[in-house]
C-alpha cells in the first residue's frame, strides 16, 4: 500500500544533521577576501559612518587587522589607499610613488602577514585624482582610456615593487588587464597575478564606498563602468580578460548580479570571484540595526547565495567575523 505522495523531499530536511548531510554549499574561511582601508596621516582608527564596523585604518591598525583576518584563515586582503587630499592630482601621481600610502601599506602588510596570506591591492586611480575619475581625463573632460592605461602600467609595477601578490584591476578601462600584465611581464613581475574587475556595473551599490575612500567624484562612472540592465556585455568583457591575461574574473557587485555570476562562471574555467560592496554591507548592517533583520544570519545567507550562484572567492567587509564564526 503506497501512500501518496511516494516521493518527499522534506525527509532531508527533518533534522539538522541530515540537513548539513545534504547541503550543497558550504562557506570556508579561504575564499573569503577582506577589503581594507588605509588613510594616510590618521593618529586613530577613523569609523565610517555609512559602514557600521568598518574603519579607515592607521598604518598601526591595518596591520593588527590583517593579523585578526590571517588568525582566523581568511583567504586574502584587498588593500585601498586613502591620501591626504595634498595629495590627489588630475593624474593621480600619488598612486605611483613607492612613498604612496597605498605602496607603504602594501609593505606594511607584507611586513605583517608575508605569505600566509594574499596580499592584493587596488589597481585604479580614483583614491588618488583630483577630480575621483578612475582615469585621467581628456581635454573634453571624458576619462582617456589610452592615457590612463599607461599609467596603469606603471602603478601595477610598483605595487608588484611593494610585494603585491595580486593586483585588482578595477578601473573599467579597455585593455587593462593586458596593459598591467605587459607591463609586469615586462619588469620580472611574471608571478604577480590580476585579478580582473571584469563585469563591474555602474550601480548604486557603491555609495557607501565612495565615503569610505573619501572620493572627489562628482558625476558618475557610466562611461566606463557598465549598465546594470546589460548580462552579455558582462560575457563580452570576461571574454577580454581572459584573453587578456586574467587570473580571475570578478563580478561587482554580488548580490543584485547573481545571474551575471551564474553566466560567468559556465563561461570560464578560471576561477571566478564577486564582490559583496559596500552598500549591500551598509542595508544588512543598517536594517539589522533597526531591529527589522536578523543579521548573523542575513550575512550567512546572503554570502551562500553568491557561493551558490557560483562565486568561489568573495571579497566582504564581514570576512574576519564570518571566518571567525566558521571556524570557533
Ligand atoms: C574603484 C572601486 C570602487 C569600489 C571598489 N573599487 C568604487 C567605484 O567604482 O566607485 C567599490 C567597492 C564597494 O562599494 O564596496 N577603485
């Protein structure tokens, strides 16, 4: 006698150890990256208000919390430069100098951490111009692609000069990627790898951000960065980043983009990554603030849900806590 219905999937849902025998996916500390902010000149840790639990860090601070994120297995840092506004120019030079905060936190964390970690730092110019254009721009005022990648060129060398092992480029500009890696190649840095900000939209999602570094943008980065509503044209600039020498392709950012990551990650069989930015930390943290979301567990969910959408290294501003949670 069979009792309908014969065939129920509740029965790998009834209790938690089936549960956690069935789970598809699972996070793990390592393919998780930690973003960091340094500002030169601070004397104290410096909070972000629009990003509640993050902090522009002094050179002291920044290596006490490489230390945390490395204790608790975190797979990698992604360092962002914040100079003094004495030194941002229309072409960014700041960004080039081994004296840059930028290249001394590189070292400061190599210092720190060595090789226990990946050291990755920001390949883009916008921390470091005048105006916050992720380029120089042109007599016209548009950002010009081909000047710009020359000066990429330089900047990926001196990080890679400071012990980057990784370089994120992020600038959205044509030919990035191969211009970086040219210019590697071209002064013994073959083994420093790019990580390609391939698919990076020009959303809302950066608001938080832009706090953060303390950006001079006024306008936006639609002429560079893409439109949300395109998926193809994510493929499109996958297809050149790989060709162009990509390590690893990311999507930026994560949530909103679940479907650009899907299509990303059947497309290559180089690792694929996806960034959580600041505004989806800012609505978690600020929702949970309110009482109107369990937060604890709106992170785990939410960082599940770009694992599962096929994201194998995520960078989040939740990266040590969600470590630390997984591991104790
Ligand atoms: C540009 C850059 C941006 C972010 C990372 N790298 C900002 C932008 O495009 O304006 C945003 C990250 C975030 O919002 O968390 N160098």
């Amino acid at each position: 006698m069979s009792s309908f219905p014969d065939i129920r999937p509740r029965r790998l849902r009834r209790t938690p150890a089936i549960r956690r025998l069935v789970e598809e996916n699972r996070l793990a500390p390592a393919e998780l990256v930690l973003p960091l902010f340094l500002k030169e000149g601070l004397a104290e840790p410096r909070p972000i208000s629009s990003m509640p639990g993050v902090v522009q860090h002094t050179r002291e601070s920044l290596r006490k919390a490489a230390h945390e994120a490395v204790s608790a297995g975190v797979g990698g840092l992604m360092l962002y430069g914040v100079p003094t506004d004495d030194h941002k120019d229309a072409t960014g030079s700041y960004g080039l100098d081994p004296a840059g905060i930028l290249n001394v936190g590189i070292r400061d964390l190599v210092a720190e951490v060595g090789d226990s970690t990946v050291i990755m730092s920001d390949l883009c110019l916008d921390e470091f111009t005048s105006h916050g254009h992720c380029g120089v721009l042109a007599a016209d005022g548009s950002v010009d692609n081909d000047a710009t990648l020359a000066i990429y060129a330089e900047m990926a060398v001196a990080q890679a000069s400071a012990g980057a092992h990784m370089l994120g480029a992020s600038g959205m500009m044509d030919g990035q990627v191969g211009a970086a890696r040219r210019a590697l190649d071209k002064a013994g840095f073959q083994d420093t790898s790019i990580l390609a900000y391939a698919a990076k939209y020009a959303g809302a999602f950066y608001g938080p951000f832009r706090a953060a570094v303390e950006s001079s943008l006024q306008g936006d980065r639609r002429q560079y960065q893409q439109d949300p509503p395109n998926l193809r044209e994510a493929l499109r600039e996958v297809d050149l980043d790989v060709a162009e020498g990509a390590d690893i392709v990311m999507v930026k950012p994560a949530l909103p983009y679940l479907d650009v990551i899907a299509a990303v990650r059947d497309r290559v069989t180089i690792p694929v990554a996806a960034y959580q930015v600041s505004g989806e930390y800012a609505m978690v943290e600020a929702a949970a603030a309110n009482g109107w979301i369990d937060r604890d567990r709106a992170i785990t969910e939410s960082l599940t849900a770009i694992k599962r959408a096929g994201a194998q290294i995520i960078l989040t501003y939740w990266a040590t806590e969600v470590a630390q949670r997984l591991r104790y």
